[in-house]
C-alpha cells in the first residue's frame, strides 16, 4: 500500500487535508480528513502526523478504515 498527503486550498483562509492510497482513482473516500485549516502548514502538519500513525498501524497489519467505512459518509 503507498499512502499519499494530499492539501488542498478552498477559498481565503480554508486548507484541507486527506490520506489515501495512491492507487485509488476516486479521492472520496480517504483513509484520514481534516478540514478547516487555518493554514497550508497547518494542514501538512496534521497530515504527516496522521501518514505516520497510519503507516505505523499498516506495518503491524493492522486493517486500515477508510472514512466511508467508519462514518457511512464519503468526503
């Protein structure tokens, strides 16, 4: 599985951030969001921890949840 951080800049003060497998040709369902960052930094920067604690849980052979999964609504 190949992870990707992906941050997007939406309007003048709205950043937001995803997680998901680089493979994946729909963006709507990642395995990690955050929404309503103040700033592109700020969104990298909660992103990289969140890849860190998901590559961390994928070595283990952990099941990863995409965001669908565990609140029944794509992003």
């Amino acid at each position: 599985m190949h992870l990707r951080v992906r941050v997007v800049h939406y309007g003048q003060a709205h950043w937001y951030a995803d997680i998901d497998d680089a493979d994946d040709p729909q963006p709507d369902d990642p395995f990690w969001y955050v929404d309503h960052c103040r700033t592109h930094a700020q969104a990298l920067e909660r992103a990289c921890a969140e890849l860190i604690a998901l590559s961390n849980r994928a070595r283990r052979g952990d099941h990863l949840h995409r965001v669908l999964e565990i609140t029944g609504v794509a992003v």
